[in-house]
C-alpha cells in the first residue's frame, strides 16, 4: 500500500496549481471589464466543485468500506494524476 502512497502524494503536492494556471491564462483571454465576472464564475464553479466531491467521496466510502477500504484513496489518487497530466 505504500508505494501507492508516496507517488500519488507527490503527483498531488501540485494539486492547486490547476486553478492559479486556469485563472491566470483566463485572465488573460479576458477583457479588463469582464474579469469581475469571469472570476465570479470560476469562484462559483469551483465551490460546486468542491461540495460534489465532498458528497461523492462520503458516497464512495461508504459503499465500499466493507470490501475494498482504499477505494476512495484510488479514485482521488486517478483524478490526481489526470489532472497532473492534463495540466501538468
């Protein structure tokens, strides 16, 4: 279990730099006047975001506690490494 461990930690240690990259280059892309929204948008987006995967991680857990107790750790670990390699 701990060689899964260590690489998704590491893969993960970059996990905010989605949202710093996606909100710069939009920033760029947008028009002084629209930024305010723009980041309105992206601030609502990412609550959202953050409140599903809250709900689906507590769902996972508790669906496959019983036989595979790691479940939630693998699915956060692949999105991890997804977002590593779209963004990375």
């Amino acid at each position: 279990m701990s060689i899964i461990v260590f690489p998704a930690l590491g893969v993960g240690c970059f996990s905010g730099l989605e949202v710093v990259l996606v909100r710069s280059v939009a920033s760029l892309l947008t028009a002084p006047d629209r930024q305010g929204a723009l980041f309105s948008l992206l601030g609502a987006v990412d609550i959202t975001v953050n409140l599903l995967s809250n709900v689906s991680t507590a769902a996972i857990y508790s669906v496959t506690v019983r036989y595979v107790r790691g479940a939630v750790f693998y699915v956060l670990g692949g999105f991890e490494i997804s977002a590593f390699i779209l963004f990375g």
